[in-house]
C-alpha cells in the first residue's frame, strides 16, 4: 500500500526548473518509493539505478559513456554517497546538456551528500528532505497514536504485530550501526556507537552533557562529537539547538537531543506497545520528540527551529523563528487538561512571541487558554499553521 507523500508536488516543480534534484532522508524512510512514484508522473523516461546494487553500481564503471548514452532519460541514482567520484563528473554532464529533470538523487548520509554536491553541483542542484510518515498522509486510514507508537519508517509503520515490528528494528538497528556508518568513516567501533545510542534513547529530548556521555562510555569528548555528527548526518537524532536573547539572564547554552524516529526510541526503550509507553517514565519526553519530528516535517525548512531554557528553569520546548526572530513559542504535554505554567508565562514574556500554543494528544477543538495561548492536538496546529503566517 503506498501513501501520497507532501513532498511530491513540490519535487515535480522543481525538476521542472534544475537539472538535478537531492533527496535526503534516512535509510527505509521512503525515498525509493517516492523516486518510483515520481517516475510515473515525469514525461520523459526514467533509469533507475541502487547504487547498494553490485549489478547497478556496474553499470557506472565507465559513468561517463553509460550517463551521455542516456542523457535524455531522468536517471535516479539511490544511495549516491556510495560513488562520490560521481559529483564533478554530473557537473560536467549536466553543462554539455542542460535540461530540467536529468537527475534525482537518493541520499542517506546527509553531511556526505551535501558536502560533495555542494562543492561540484552548486547552481545546478536543489535539495529537500524526506521524514518518515507525517500525520497527514496517514491520517486517513491510520490514527495520530499507530503514527507515534510504530514510528514514520513506512515498513514498520504499517507492520501489524509488535513482535515482527521490533524484529525489523533491531535488523535496521544493526545494519546503521555495523555497517552504515562505518563504511561512512566513523572510527569508534560499533558497540561503542549502539551503547552511545541507547544512552541517548534513555534520556529522549535531555540536555546534551558530553562529559557524562565521554565518562560513562570511557571515551575522549572528541570521539563524543565525532559520533554525534555521524548520527545527525544519517538522520537518526535531532540535535535542537537553544535560542539565544540578551535578556540579563543565564541561558542554558547546551543542545537537546531526540532520537528522530519514535519507534526506533520505542525499540531502544523495550517498549513494546502503547500500554508499555505510557507506563514508561519516557512517555512524556516521547511524545514531545514526536511532535517536534511532525512539526519541523510539516512546516520545512522555511523557519528555524530552537528550544528555550533559563537557568531558574524556565523552558519552552520549541521556539519557531523567522529571519531570527521568534514568532511562537510551543509547549507540548501528555495531559488532557494543561494549565498555564509560571514558566511559560516567563518564556513569553522573554521572547514577546504574540501567539502561543500548548499541544495536547487530544482535543476536541481548539481554545484558548489564556489571550495569547492556545490549545490544541498536532493536527490542529499544524493545519492552521499556514494561516497564521500567511
């Protein structure tokens, strides 16, 4: 069963306007189907190459010869980080022959990709990111709590037993760790890298603290870093960076960080199913890792993303800016009935963020809390979004 992703329209336009387009996105979160879906609605023919394929990566022995014998096809090529060697080479191809929609690229290591196209493809390229699963493209046949349980990685998502879905966890869980990132450089041998990534999975949403990270795993904070960067270039965390105002007070200068997928952190966690998560202390934290996954899926890259946190404690778990300044401020709660927090309070007044929103799992319909904070369900807010800023 194949779902309609948002990103699709969006693609379409704009292999009508580069030569190249990339799609990043982690590995199993839909980018080949999305690439297959895309082919069916391009005019011209299409090639497509995996480049995990012995038999694919073949046919690139001589790229020059087999790209020009197809250069009227739109050639999507999957996993492009593994043939680095590739990018100058496409700089060259696509100036002798410039036209619209020559190649879709699929990438699974973000800061590999990037770096490599930007430097060979600049002028030539655009970009955009696949997230698992978003809420809307779900919603119709699926509820919000199957989304936040199973995760957006389409083949789990849709998996019906608890049982097979940890299966296949564990198998992807595996193969990141044992072979992805490794074959991408990182130097810190596997089991360090999976403990590295429970501890992670066990503190969902903290504040970054490399020391006992660097500690606990006896490792040097060079290795820390090292180790995070590789996770956040194959999207498997969030590193949510604190927003910064001189306002005379002490401001938690450290990141958060959030394992992206919440039923990758379900698998790490041993929860099992929505009865197991609730009677879990990471409940709350999951859920707001969830909605800030949704959010930033659903809105884009079109506003910059921060969390805000005082020293005395006060805290917003996302602040949306625009051009640096911060238009809302969102506190997420697994409550039916949240209140309005000193803390809160004191976050807006910081920020003087006009609108304000409280997200809650349920909510029969939008209210307001107080005159500048609202509450409402994901759905809603991210629905009504678009008005609010037009």
């Amino acid at each position: 069963m194949h779902y309609t992703r948002n990103l699709k329209g969006e693609i379409l336009r704009q292999l009508d306007y580069f030569p190249c387009v990339v799609i990043l996105g982690a590995r199993q979160v839909g980018k080949t189907t999305l690439a297959r879906m895309l082919a069916a609605s391009i005019k011209r023919e299409t090639l497509y190459l995996d480049l995990e394929l012995d038999s694919d990566a073949n046919r690139l022995s001589e790229p020059e010869l087999f790209l020009n014998l197809n250069k009227e096809k739109c050639i999507i090529i999957d996993e492009v980080q593994r043939m680095p060697r590739l990018f100058p080479l496409l700089r060259g191809i696509i100036d002798q022959h410039r036209t619209p929609g020559r190649f879709i690229l699929l990438g699974s290591a973000n800061t590999h990709v990037l770096k490599l196209s930007a430097e060979s493809l600049a002028g030539r390229v655009s970009y955009t990111g696949l997230s698992g699963f978003l809420q809307n493209e779900v919603s119709e046949k699926h509820s919000l709590n199957r989304l936040w349980m199973n995760g957006g990685f389409p083949e789990a998502f849709l998996m019906e037993k608890n049982e097979v879905r940890m299966i296949w966890f564990n198998s992807f869980f595996k193969t990141i760790v044992e072979r992805d990132l490794p074959q991408l450089g990182l130097s810190v041998s596997s089991g360090t890298v999976s403990r590295f990534i429970r501890m992670l999975a066990a503190n969902q949403g903290g504040i970054l603290n490399k020391g006992n990270l660097a500690g606990s795993l006896d490792i040097s904070y060079a290795h820390v870093n090292e180790i995070l960067g590789y996770l956040n270039a194959i999207f498997v965390i969030r590193v949510l960076e604190p927003f910064y105002i001189n306002i005379g007070k002490r401001l938690t200068k450290s990141p958060k960080v959030y394992v992206r997928d919440s039923g990758l952190l379900h698998y790490l966690n041993g929860i099992h199913d929505m009865n197991a998560l609730f009677g879990n202390q990471i409940a709350g934290n999951s859920w707001e890792g969830f909605c800030i996954e949704q959010i930033i899926g659903s809105l884009g890259d079109s506003f910059s993303y921060f969390f805000f946190r005082t020293q005395d404690q006060a805290e917003c778990d996302l602040v949306i800016c625009k051009n640096d300044k911060p238009l809302y401020c969102v506190e997420i709660k697994l409550s039916s009935s949240p209140g309005r927090s000193r803390s809160m309070t004191s976050v807006i007044n910081d920020l003087k963020t006009p609108e304000n929103f409280i997200i809650i799992p349920e909510c029969e319909a939008e209210y307001p809390l107080s005159e500048n904070i609202s509450v409402c369900d994901l759905p809603t807010f991210i629905r009504k979004f678009t008005l609010l800023t037009d």
